[in-house]
C-alpha cells in the first residue's frame, strides 16, 4: 500500500523565504532585503526530502494556498 505525503507549502515557502533572506544596512535608516533564491529553493527540497524519508512516503502532493481556502473561512485577516 502507497502511503501519500500531504504537504501545507505555505509553511515550507514561508520558512525558506525566511531562511533565504539577508537584511543589510547601509547607513542609519537604509536597508536593502536580498533573497538568494537557489538558497530557498535547495531548503525546500530538502525539507521535503527529508519528510519523505522520516514517514517513509512514496507519494508527495504539496498543496498552496489561493484565494478561495480554509485559512480564510477561519480568520478573514
């Protein structure tokens, strides 16, 4: 029997973004935010990966949230 991996990607693309990100000030009250992408991007690879293998899953669906879900059924904000 094939055991499916149901993955919430909001959490795994909210956490590599913020893994991802370099805050830099240039001077007093200057900042620029930089992201490196290929960063973000090998952090959710890995994250999957490394769930696949913890609960022994031999399917993935990763779901992202649109305009019409249940976040916003719960809390309009």
């Amino acid at each position: 029997m094939n055991k499916t991996l149901l993955i919430d990607a909001d959490v795994l693309a909210f956490e590599a973004s913020v893994i991802a990100e370099e805050s830099i000030e240039w001077k007093e009250e200057m900042w620029t935010v930089h992201a490196d992408m290929a960063l973000a991007k090998a952090r959710i690879v890995n994250r999957v990966e490394e769930f696949k293998e913890k609960l022994q899953a031999d399917d993935i669906v990763m779901a992202l949230t649109d305009r019409a879900n249940y976040r916003r059924i719960l809390n309009p904000d």
